[in-house]
C-alpha cells in the first residue's frame, strides 16, 4: 500500500492567505515585498507562494529585534 502524498504547495501559503493570517492587506505584503522587509518568498509563473516555516522564522526575527529594541 502507498503512503499518501501531500499536495506538492503544501507547505506554502499564497500572498492572499499570508495577509488573511496575519490580518493585513496584500498591499501590506507587497509593500513589504517592495521594501525587503517582509518574509521571503518564491514567485511561480504569477502567483507569489510563502514557506510556512520561512514566515515562523520572519516572525521570530521581527520578536527578537523587538526584545532587544526594548
């Protein structure tokens, strides 16, 4: 018996599913995209796709900079 296979994207969000989660507009995301101040992201024809584990550690960057600022 085969294992099942997770869809391939899985472990991706796309722009509009990362600003519905972080509860901000897509213009905040692309202005972040713009300013390189955002979490990185791979582009695939059109659509923007972000790894689920590259926006946990962006978060974790950004509460770092803010314990230290503090």
């Amino acid at each position: 018996m085969n294992a099942p296979v997770a869809p391939l994207l899985s472990d991706y969000i796309t722009r509009e599913q990362l600003a519905q989660e972080l509860k901000v507009t897509t213009r905040t995301i692309d202005k972040w995209g713009v300013q390189r101040t955002g979490p990185k992201k791979i582009k695939i024809g059109a659509r923007c796709y972000y790894s689920r584990q590259g926006v946990l550690a962006w978060m974790s960057s950004l509460s770092e900079a803010q314990q230290a600022a503090a």
